[in-house]
C-alpha cells in the first residue's frame, strides 16, 4: 500500500473516533473532570499510548495491512485533526505522553525512559509540559524557576509555571528549570506530583476547557539528580537546543489542531445551511478550500520535520492554520447570524477553542520570526 493510501487509512479510523470525541464535547466544556468518563473511547486509549516504543510495552496501531507506529510526525498530524475535528478540547485531556514524551525521547537515558514508559503503559497516566511561566510566557531565556544544590546531595526545585496543560491531573511532569544563567543554564527534571512541593491548580478558561490549564507552585520540591533529563548529555543537548527540537516537532501538530477546529465549524456551517446561495456559497465554497490548502502546508511542514528537523515550515502551519481557525469559526458566526454564538452553541464553543490553539507553542509574531530565517536561507519556500 502506497503511502497516500495509508495516510487515507489512518484519517479513516481516526475520523471515527473523532465522531466519538464530538458526542463528549459539550459536557467536557461544562465539566473538565468529566474526561474520566471517557478514558475506554478508542481514540483516547489511543492517544493514552502513543509514540510508546515498543520495548516499554507501546503496540502499534493496525488499520488493516498498515502499521503505525506513532512515531512520525506527518502520523501524528493526521490523527489530531480528526480528533480535534470532533473536540480539541478532549484531544488535549487525554492522558498519555503528549508533549512531556517528545522531550523524554530527545534526552532521557535508558533508565529514564524506561521508568516514565512503564507508567504511561501501565495505566492511564497524564502527563504535562512545565515551561510557561506567569511573567514570561515562555520565553526560557527569562525563566526564573530554579534547579540548585540541596544539603543532602539531591537537588531542590523552587519556582512557579502558569498556563500548563494537565497540570492539575498530572501524575508525571516535566518542568523546566534554569541551573545558572545564559542559554547552556536550561534544564528539564521529570517530577512524580506526588511529591511534597508539587502543587498545581486549575485556571478558568473560555476555550479548551477541557485541557484544564493550571498554574503550578514548586516549593522546594526535591529532585534526585537522576531525575534530571539528558544528565548524560553536554549542556549544549540538554539546554535551549532541546526546547527548540521539541517545538519543532510539536508545532505541526497543534496546527493540525487549529485545521481540525476550522474544518469542524466549516462542516457545521455546510450542514445548517444546505442551500446557501450567491455571496454566502462562495464564501462557503471558499474557506473549503483553503482548509484544504493549509492541510497540504500542515502535512508538507510535518515531513520536513521528520526528515530533517527543520522547523521553519512548522511555524508556517501553525501561524496559517490557527488564524484559518480563527477566520472560519468567525465567519461561521456571520453566516448563522444573527445571534448565531447563543443559538448554536457548537459553533460558539469551537469559536473559543480556535482562540485557545493560538496562544499554544508560540503565538503567531513568534512564528513569524522564527519563519523569517528560514525564508532568507531558502529552506521554506514553494
């Protein structure tokens, strides 16, 4: 089978648990804790594993003669955006790996992967990503969280973090923390919440409720010093050259979110309104089209990513198909008017969530600069 024709296969299945997905939406928006009642759907069993090596226990996903292993990010691309097609919101509550993996793969050692692998197969695991913190976004070079030396030859982490997904559900987090100044100073630990010093609260939020951003406090937590990530590593792999590495990989896929976002209020506008005429049809007829165009850029920026690391045509995606999201969840609400937001609360829901996957990864001036290099060397052009 040829490789469109697997693609075509897993946007198949991953379509059908999207359906699944769309059926939880409302409730999830209402109460975030409801995810718990979701966690046998297929699709976020799927999500709970993916990207698990083999050797921990990760089985590939079979769809007839195709295996997948969810290793690569054009896979990964296609999957969210079926599943943010029925909910974004649920897609980022489920547990598994998630963003906190994709670290874990760049730098830990064989004892730490295998120790963080063995409870994400073990049982349903959340996980989160522990970078942004309440006065600096994340921006690392200004982080203020630190990693230092403890009296008894473990070290001590103290800071606060802000707007990190899962934080309050987490049972394994990774926070990144600054060891001394400049760039090489940047660390990351995997840290048990279980631990005394962890504590992590959810925020209120109008899109993506579901994610249940929090705001964590590390108050002298404890860290042995094998729980630091690339311990085996120069500082130069395990410092700034990582965030940068794991954005890369991940931008992709919180584009293919924003498409799955536009895509779903694009399809809810087709359906309340069959027999659209004259200007309303064409504007129609017209955000179809690009949806499909920015999907051809989000899968193009995946395969750079996979074959060669390059990140220039990831921020690319991102900052297209976020605004696209933006636009299209918009017009939706032009096209249903008037009172389309309090009518139709599907299209008022996906018009808030569209607002959330921008500020994820970078927001777009960010994407624009780290574009911007990339199209004076000219690796993003076409």
């Amino acid at each position: 089978m040829n490789g469109d024709a697997r693609l075509a296969a897993l946007r198949d299945r991953a379509r059908e648990w999207g359906d699944q997905f769309r059926a939880a939406a409302p409730e999830l928006d209402r109460d975030p804790d409801a995810v718990h009642r979701y966690l046998d759907l297929p699709g976020v069993r799927h999500l709970s594993t993916y990207g698990t090596p083999r050797e921990y226990g990760g089985r590939p996903l079979r769809v007839g003669p195709c295996a997948f292993e969810g290793t690569g990010a054009v896979e990964h691309v296609v999957v969210l955006e079926e599943l943010a097609r029925g909910d974004a919101g649920l897609t980022l509550a489920a547990p598994g790996p998630s963003m906190s993996g994709v670290l874990v793969d760049k730098l830990a050692d064989p004892a730490q992967r295998a120790e963080y692998y063995t409870r994400i197969v073990g049982e349903p695991t959340w996980t989160c990503f522990a970078l942004t913190e309440p006065g600096h976004g994340s921006d690392a070079s200004a982080m203020e969280t630190m990693l230092r030396p403890g009296a008894d030859g473990r070290l001590v982490l103290s800071g606060r973090k802000r707007y990190v997904g899962n934080a309050a559900r987490a049972q394994l987090a990774v926070v990144f923390a600054r060891t001394g100044s400049g760039p090489l100073g940047v660390t990351a630990v995997l840290v048990d919440t279980g631990c005394a010093g962890y504590r992590a609260e959810p925020l209120d939020t109008l899109g993506l409720r579901g994610a249940q951003l929090g705001a964590v406090t590390l108050d002298d937590l404890p860290v042995e010093p094998e729980r630091v990530l690339g311990r085996h590593l120069s500082p130069v792999r395990r410092g700034m050259w990582a965030c940068v590495q794991v954005f890369n990989r991940l931008r992709p896929g919180v584009a293919a979110l924003a498409l799955g976002i536009a895509g779903a209020a694009h399809a809810y506008v087709v359906e309340q309104r069959p027999a659209a005429r004259g200007a309303a049809r064409d504007r129609i007829e017209e955000l179809g089209h690009r949806i499909e165009a920015t999907r051809s850029l989000v899968l193009r920026a995946a395969a750079e990513v996979d074959a060669t690391g390059d990140g220039h045509l990831a921020s690319a995606a991102k900052a297209r198909a976020c605004a696209l999201a933006e636009e299209v969840t918009l017009a939706g609400c032009e096209l249903l008017a008037p009172a389309a937001r309090a009518s139709h609360p599907l299209l008022d829901k996906l018009a808030r969530d569209a607002r959330g996957v921008e500020f994820m990864e970078g927001t777009r001036n960010i994407q624009h600069l780290n574009l911007f290099p990339g199209l004076r060397a000219g690796r993003a052009t076409g």
